[in-house]
C-alpha cells in the first residue's frame, strides 16, 4: 500500500469514527461523505488540503499534544472535537483523538 492511500484510508476511518461519535455535527458528517467522494475522485487533492490546512500549522502541535493552541486555532471540521467536544470527552477518547491525528502527520509527512 503506498503512504497516500494509506493516509487517505486513515483519514477517512478518522473523520467516519468522528462522524459516527457525533451525529449531532452536521459539519463532520458532511466531512466524512466528501472524503469518501474526494478520496475516490483525487486522493492527491486530500493529502494536498490536509498538508495546507492541518499540517502546515498543527503538525508540531499535534506531536507535543499541546491541545491549548489547537483549541483556540482550530477551525476545521477535523478539529472540532477539540472546539465543542474536548472538554465531555474521556481520558479513552481524547487519547484515541491524538493516536489518530498523529499517525496522520507522521503519514503526510512521509509522502513526497
């Protein structure tokens, strides 16, 4: 499997975790069914938007867990947990949370 289709698999299994824990967001589910499209359609286009939008502002913040920044930077539908939900969250789900979004840079950051 090369790096983009598995960062595009565990980027769509994240945001369809996400969507599935919070039916009641009508941002994460719209999310979650325009990455199944977009991932079918251009999967170079998903890894290029989650470079530019997450990556290239979060990456380092996401590897150290430094929730403050991204709670108060956080604008994108990726990271809305961390906006209305992070505080609700279990220890269990918040941990869950930053496995997912770190193995999705270590991933980006591996792609050419």
């Amino acid at each position: 499997m090369t790096e983009l289709r598995a960062f595009c698999n565990h980027l769509g299994a994240f945001v369809d975790e996400l969507a599935a824990t919070y039916p009641e967001e009508p941002d994460l589910v719209r999310a979650a069914q325009t990455l199944r499209l977009a991932k079918k359609a251009n999967p170079r286009l998903v890894f290029v938007s989650f470079k530019t939008h997450i990556c290239d502002e979060f990456s380092t913040h996401i590897l150290t867990e430094n929730e403050e920044y991204i709670r108060r930077k956080a604008n994108r539908p990726e990271l809305l947990v961390f906006t209305k939900h992070w505080e609700s969250m279990s220890e269990a789900n918040r941990s869950c949370v930053w496995k997912h979004l770190k193995v999705l840079v270590l991933l980006a950051q591996r792609i050419p």
